[in-house]
C-alpha cells in the first residue's frame, strides 16, 4: 500500500502511532510532503527515522528550504564547521542528535514527486490561464514552497494529474482537522480512485491541533491518530 502526509513538524510520536494505526510494513512505501521540522518537540529524532527507512519517501517545505538558506548563509562565512553545526543544532529542541549526515540529507531533498496518477508538492502548483497545471519542473522553488493560492477552494485544475500538499492547514478552510479531497467535475464524492480528484490537502496542523492523518492512495481512505490531551 501507498500512503502520503504533509507537515509532521516534529511530532516524532504521533507520527509512530499513525505507523502503526495503518500497519505500515515493508511492502508499503510513505511519500512525506514537506514541514518536517519544526515547532513540534522532536524534529532531529523524525527526521533520522524517515532518513533511515528505505520505503519513506520525502520532499523540503518550506521550513525544510528555510532552514537550508540559514545553513547556507552560515556556511559562506564560516571558519570553524563545528561552530556551524552547534549554532544549527540551536535551531531545535532535540537538536544535540543532529549530525552532518542528517544535514546533508535534508540538502538532497528534492521540491516535489511526480507519479503516474498524482503529483506531491508542498504548497502547490501554479496555474496557466486555461486552468492546466505548470509542471513542476517548470515551477520555481519558492511557489513550490511558499503558494498561499493553491489551497484556495476556487482553484480546481480540471487536466492533468491530481496534486497532493499541504503547507496551509486545513482547518483555515473547513474548521475541521480532517483531509480535504476535492472531486473533479462530474467524479463521484467518495471515490476511490485518485484520479478523480483534482487535488488533496493534507495539512492537518498537527504541532497545535495535536491531529496527524494520511491519506492510503490505493483507495483514498483516510486515517487519523490524536493526542491524548
């Protein structure tokens, strides 16, 4: 099975309960959309753990293409490459686990993932006159990242590939913390095949609304773990 989620911030530990809500195992695989890092508790230990699974498949959001700019700006003046990595490990509360291995992989993350049926973004994807989608490679960086207007409920691509992202919480939208699936026009609400949606937004807010969920693309069924608060 395939599962996708965006912006985990952090939260290490509701991240493992979500793994082991979908039974996940070796033959499924996990694509991760970016916001890895930050204001959750536990950003280092999360990002070693999906580094080191061989079916976990992750993109950089925007905090991940921030935190890089600040590495690179520290880098271009620096003398002392340890100083470097303890004004880095700064930047989190777990930050004593950070090493150069688990910098250099958040350098190699790539800006988005391009399947058969869907495409993974961060924030979103620009969009021509017609309402066809700018391919990804065509997008720079920063809209990659940073869009604010692809999450608005207007923007409904009707050619082209279904877009997963999340970036902007969901529940700015709806006041829910639930995954938004957005059908084309004339599919059926409820199916179960990616292709007819037009797009899926996956940011549940998870560092304050304490709710991680992801979508199984097999099916497009939903699954949701919450703190005990």
């Amino acid at each position: 099975m395939e599962y996708c989620l965006s912006d985990i911030h952090g939260c290490y530990s509701l991240f493992c309960r979500l793994l082991e809500e979908i039974r996940f195992g070796g033959g499924d695989t996990l694509y991760v959309l970016g916001d890895i890092i930050d204001k959750g508790p536990e950003s280092v230990r999360l990002l070693r753990l999906l580094f080191s699974m061989p079916n976990a498949y992750c993109i950089a959001g925007n905090h991940e293409y921030d935190f890089l700019k600040y590495y690179r700006g520290l880098m271009r003046h620096a003398r002392d490459y340890d100083a470097v990595l303890e004004t880095l490990r700064g930047c989190f509360p777990d930050g004593a686990l950070l090493d150069w291995e688990t910098v250099d992989e958040i350098e190699r993350l790539p800006y988005f993932i391009g399947k058969e049926q869907w495409i993974g973004v961060h924030a979103g994807l620009p969009c021509h006159a017609d309402g066809t989608l700018v391919p990804p490679k065509e997008a720079s960086v920063e809209q990659l990242v940073y869009d604010r207007r692809f999450k608005d409920p207007d923007v409904l691509p009707q050619r082209g590939k279904c877009v997963l992202y999340g970036h902007t919480p969901v529940r700015y939208l709806t006041e829910r913390d639930e995954i938004l699936l957005y059908p084309r026009e004339g599919a059926r609400r409820g199916s179960d095949k990616i292709a007819d949606y037009c797009k899926i937004h996956l940011d549940m807010m998870t560092a304050k609304s304490g709710v991680l969920g992801c979508i199984r693309l097999d099916d497009c069924r939903c699954f949701y773990v919450r703190e005990n608060r």
